[in-house]
C-alpha cells in the first residue's frame, strides 16, 4: 500500500470514522463527503511533513470529495491537525 492510501486509512480511524461501523451507516453524524476530505487533509499535513511522494494526488481528491466549496470549520481543522500529530507518534 502507497504511503497515500495508508496515511489515508489511518487517517480515517485516528478521526473515529471507524468507531461504531460509521464507515458503513449512512445515517452517520458526519458525511461521507466531508469524512473522506477530513482523511485526506490529514495524509497531506502527513506527507508534505514527511517530504513523502502523492500531495498532488491527495489536493486533486480533496477538491473532488469537497465539492461544495465551504470552507472546513474551525472544529473540523482542529481534528485533522489532532489526527496528523497522533499519526507521528
Ligand atoms: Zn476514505
């Protein structure tokens, strides 16, 4: 697995979109939509630290996952940064 996709998935489970099968009940609190740009936030705050390859892909899947335009509030930038830092430890 890329170190993408795997920054990616772990993103998803340091976020707690894995707790309780959200991954798989749509009537979760948080869309699939912004679930998947908050996973990919995180592997690019990831991968630009790390100086890994795929930040470009990652910034071509966050645009299409955010696809309403509105910009990522407070709280949500606030889980992304938590989730990176605990991905480094
Ligand atoms: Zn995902």
């Amino acid at each position: 697995m890329p170190p993408k996709a795997r920054l990616h998935e772990l993103a998803h489970i340091a976020l707690g979109h894995t707790s309780g099968g959200a991954e798989l009940n749509d009537g979760d609190r948080t869309p699939r939509s912004l679930r998947e740009v908050e996973a990919e936030a995180v592997a690019l705050v990831c991968l630009e630290a790390l100086s890994l390859p795929g930040a470009e892909y990652v910034r071509g899947y966050i645009r299409h996952w955010h696809q309403s335009g509105e910009p990522i509030q407070e709280r949500g930038a606030q889980r992304i940064f938590k989730a990176a830092v605990s991905q480094s430890s």
